[in-house]
DNA sequence: GTCTATACGAAGATAGAC
DNA sequence: GTCTATCTTCGTATAGAC
C-alpha cells in the first residue's frame, strides 16, 4: 500500500481530535501539536480547516453512497440486501471510526459541500426505504412504518463508530451476523 | 404552571441553538441575538456558558436517571421494563428535543459535572444490561451478547431526538409502541 | 517543509451607567 | 434588567526567512 502523504496524515489526526471535541472545539493549534508541528505549517498542506472537514466527511459519504448502488444492483431478497447494507456500515465504521464522527456530528459544519453531503445522505435514505418497502411488498418484512423501521436500523449502524473501538477482540463478520439477528429477528425468544 | 424564569429562557433557546450548530460553535453573542438582547445581559441570570451547559445536561440525565430507578424497582418482567425504558425515552425526548442534541453531542464539553455525569450514565447502562441478562436468564430474551443488543436498543433511543421532530403527527403512544415492536420482535416475518 | 512574527477578528466575560 | 465600553485571550490564516 502507499505511504501516507503529510495531507493525509493531518486528516487522519484531525479526524481523530474531532471525535474527542468536535470540530469547532479543536483548534489548528490543536491539531498542529498533535502532528509535532507548528500551526502555521499545516497551511502548506491544506488550505483551511473547512477544507479538511469537507475532505473527512466526503470521502465517507461517497463510499457509503457507492456501496448502497453495489447492493441495490444485486439480485438478493430484501432481507439479505439489509445484511450487506448491515456489513457495510460495520465495515466502512470499523475502518475509519474517526471519520464517522465527524460524519454523524459535524456535517452541518460544512460549508460549500453541505448541499451535496445533504443529497447523497438523502438519496441513500431513500434507497434505504425503498429496500424496507420492497421487503413489505413481497412479505419478507412486517408491514409496520417503514420509516420508523429505517430510523431504528440507521440510527443503530451510524452509531456503530462510538462502541466498535471499544470492543477489543472485533470480530467484524461475527458483529455483523449478530447485528444481523438482533436488526432483523429481534431480541425475544 | 409557573411562569418561565428569564433563566429558564435562556437555557431553552441556548439548548435550541447548540443542536443546530453544537455548543462550541454557538456564541454567547448568538444566544443574545436569539433572546433579543445584548451579550452582556445575559450574565445577569447565568454565571457562564460553561453553566447552561451544565444544566441542560445534568438535569436530563438525572431524570433519565430517576426514570430508570422507578422502571427497576417494579415487578414487571424483563420485556415488559424494555417497554417501559423505551416510553421513558420516547417521553423525555419529545419533552426535550434540544436538552437531548447536547446530551448526545456535548457532554464532553462538561467541566466540573463531567465525572459526575459519567458515572450517571455508566449507572444507566449497567441497569440496562442487568435487565437484559435477567430476560437471558430467565429465557424471556435470546441468548446473544448482551452489549450488542443494548448498544442497539440505546443508539436508537438516544438518537429519537433526531427523529421525532420531523414527524408531524406525533402519537407518542403509537411511536412507542410501534418501536417495541421493532427493537423487541424485528422486523421480519 | 517548518519556522517566527504578525495581522485581524471574534471569543467569553466584567465594570459601571441608566 | 439591559445597555455601552472594554479587557484579555484565542481563533484562522498569511508573509517571508531558513
């Protein structure tokens, strides 16, 4: 794999502080004595401090949009369109937790981007839906608000970043069945 | 009921502004904007922005708190207290839709109340557990990893704030149940 | 690629008049 | 209870030397 270029690694460590605080909380002196360097340096890098924001949060909300197209092109049932859905959310989390917080916490801090982060987070909600509501259809899936089905399911995976790191062992295929089983079949014997 | 205090105020639209941008980001300047007034009044009924925080914060999580105590001390079997910890969170988040933002997103930013606050939700999530390995034990509840299935109920309910100022009905009733259904039994047929 | 020096504005908060 | 005026610190960002 390549080497990480020095924009590279002030993201990754600014994402990492903008998870502790919050990007507004965390100045570029902040972020500067973390990578060792003076604040002035990291200009030679990055143009602004909103654009490392916009670069975090884009880069991630694509890959998502990107993965939702792959699964909505496959010919698997609802049911299993919603475990890949499942995996993709364990697996684009468990690769950049720190990156997911700033998705979920401070995309309204975007600036020039934020119209766009808005359409690709509304599409994939809509597609999203649009799998519950063919699960519903073809009776795969309880014929409850598929809205409220989606908010419950969505809100559970984009959470995913602040208790995967917490987990030592991590096995991604296992948490991913057994978010599978609790999303899908429920808690109850 | 009692007259709003000009305290009450400020904390309500302080608590208002902080879910839309997070209280790192909202200026005492825009607080004072959003009450009418100037900067400088609003020391007259709050010692610092550290201190509205303190109290939206604290005051949600001690009745989140007290709520749980009162769900524990109950009879009922496990089901039936996830059912009522899900009308908990259902009731305080409608009543508090702002308080919530900054109990989910700011607490970090807590000075003096961040050790206590945390030991108040560490409290919380320990109940809950204990209430899920009952249901294990006493076979009400599958036999899967316990965190996973609270971290999955929790994420949903902490984030309802998110959610349920978009719908415009708003049965809390039917919200709550609804819910159960889907965190309790899934969602497929 | 990093530094020092610095510009410029905005932040939280206080003093004292009305 | 609110105002104007102000203090002090800290924010992002640039210029130019090394």
């Amino acid at each position: 794999m390549k080497k990480e270029t020095r924009r590279e690694e002030i993201i990754r460590v600014a994402a990492k502080l903008f998870k502790e605080k919050g990007f507004s909380a965390v100045t570029m002196r902040d972020l500067a004595a973390e990578m060792g360097i003076k604040a002035a340096s990291l200009y030679n890098h990055i143009n602004s401090k909103q654009d490392i924001l916009n670069d975090i949060i884009i880069s991630l909300a694509e890959a998502f949009t990107e993965g939702m197209k792959l699964i909505q092109s496959s010919n698997k049932n609802c049911i299993d369109k919603l475990k890949q859905i499942i995996e993709l959310h364990v697996k684009l989390s468990s690769q950049n937790v720190y990156g997911m917080a700033s998705l979920n916490n401070d995309w309204m801090h975007l600036d020039e981007k934020l119209k766009y982060y808005q359409k690709l987070r509304i599409d994939y909600e809509d597609d999203f839906r649009s799998i519950l509501k063919e699960g519903i259809a073809s009776g795969e899936i309880i014929n409850v608000k598929p809205d409220v089905m989606m908010f419950s399911i969505l809100t559970t995976l984009r959470s995913l970043y602040i208790w995967i790191p917490k987990k030592e062992e991590l096995n991604l295929k296992e948490l991913s069945s057994t978010l599978s089983q609790i999303l899908i079949t429920g808690i109850n014997k």
